[in-house]
C-alpha cells in the first residue's frame, strides 16, 4: 500500500506536463462532499505543487452543498451526484459532469470488538437491532440512504431511537473509536480510520454506490484551472490515490 501510494505521488508530480498550460496560478472554490474528504485532501496539495493553482476546499453534507451552490460563488464541484438532482444547484454546473468516484456502505465496529453477522438482510436487521447505539449523519446523501435501508428492514423507528447523530463524516468513525456509539453505519471509506474495523459491507440485496461527480461552475472566472483539476482527477495517479483510500474511480 505505502510503495502504491509512494508510486501514485512520485507521477502526479509530472501533472504539469500533462494539464493545458496556465499563465497565472488560480486560486480556486472548491465545493466537496465530505465522504471525498480523505482522497482530496491527499490529492490536493500534490494539484497544487505540480500547478502552482491554490485549492481552498470546503467539504459539507449534500443538504449544505445545495444551499452553498445556489447561493454563493465557486469554481468547480466535486459532489455527490445527488447535488444534481436540485434543478437549481444542477444550473449553476456546466455541463458535462464527469463521475471521480463511487463508493458503497458497510457496517464498522470499534477495534477489537467482536464483528457481528451483517452478510444478509436479516443478518444485518438482528445486528442492528441489537445494537445499543449507531452512529451516521443523517443529513446526507448517504444518510439518506442509510435511512431508507432502515425503513426496507423494517427497523426505521427503532434505529431512530438508538441513533447518535454525527454533524460530519469524519465523526463517525471517531464516536465508535471513542466507544459513544457501538457501530458505525455509513460509506465504506468514511469507515476505513483509526481505532475501528470494518464488520463488513451491507448484503448485495440491500448495496448501493453513492457516486461523486465533478463539474465547473458556470459563473466561474478560472474555468481552465478548474477544468484541469478535473481533468487530473482523472489520471491513472488520481484513480491510484481513491482507490487506496477505500473507493472506486468513476
């Protein structure tokens, strides 16, 4: 994994050869979703050092996303795909967007603890339903869904009351780590951080991959720089970095 990533680093440094030529460095507005938060954050610093552009990224929950893309100035997206489902937030993207990542969901539990039975739906119904505590973000995209699978086993009101609400992503995680939540319910790579383990994903039956897309914004004034940070997204370097961090290109 480390010589992988060293590897993916070591070419991304060649960006520039590769990316349209800039005359002046960009700084640019950079809407996220917070399950993006790992491969960004890797990625950008290696964009801005091959490109001399500037990233100054601000990752929230699709909810947020929305109101921050229909109210307040940007440069490009990298979004779940549920941003463009808004017909108002879809409009202040040009087209044509392009998917960077998907990812599916899985249950965690704290480091060393005993990894329930999740491999069916009612597997996974008893080990919810056993559960003290869960923790997710329910106001995202991917809550969203995890609340719909909930509702499909049948345990949407008893999950209610045994959820400990998170406010970002990276909370997940450390709530389980920390013990105030027994098990994580979330994205698989949001799952993959210290102090936990993953118990395993949700059964096909009930599986499903959020995808993230990236487009630029059409008010933007840097629309080459932000185009060519999509377009290095995209590079077999990129894909290497995502998929080490626990999702899948495209």
């Amino acid at each position: 994994m480390k010589n992988s990533l060293l590897a993916a680093a070591t070419s991304i440094l060649g960006l520039a050869l590769m990316l349209p030529s800039m005359t002046e460095a960009a700084e640019l507005k950079v809407l996220a979703g917070g399950s993006m938060t790992g491969p960004l954050n890797e990625l950008g610093p290696e964009f801005e050092r091959a490109t001399g552009h500037k990233l100054v990224i601000h990752f929230d929950s699709t909810p947020n996303l929305i109101k921050l893309a229909t109210s307040a100035p940007f440069d490009l997206g990298v979004v779940p795909v549920d941003v463009f489902k808004n017909a108002e937030a879809k409009a202040r993207f040009t087209a044509p967007a392009m998917d960077i990542a998907r990812v599916g969901y899985g249950i965690a539990v704290r480091a060393g603890a005993p990894r329930p039975d999740v491999s069916t739906p009612d597997a996974l119904k008893k080990t919810l339903l056993d559960a003290k505590s869960i923790a997710f973000l329910p106001a995202s995209a991917a809550g969203a869904y995890v609340s719909s699978v909930f509702e499909r086993l049948g345990i949407g009101e008893a999950m209610k009351a045994k959820t400990v609400v998170q406010t970002s992503t990276g909370e997940i995680a450390k709530a389980v780590a920390k013990g105030d939540a027994e098990l994580g319910v979330f994205l698989i790579n949001v799952l993959m951080a210290p102090g936990v383990e993953q118990a395993g994903p949700f059964p096909a039956e009930l599986q499903q991959e959020l995808v993230f897309t990236a487009a630029v914004a059409v008010d933007t004034k840097e629309a080459d720089a932000a185009g060519a940070f999509i377009t290095y997204l995209k590079t077999p370097a990129a894909v290497a970095v995502i998929k080490a961090k626990g999702m899948e290109p495209g």
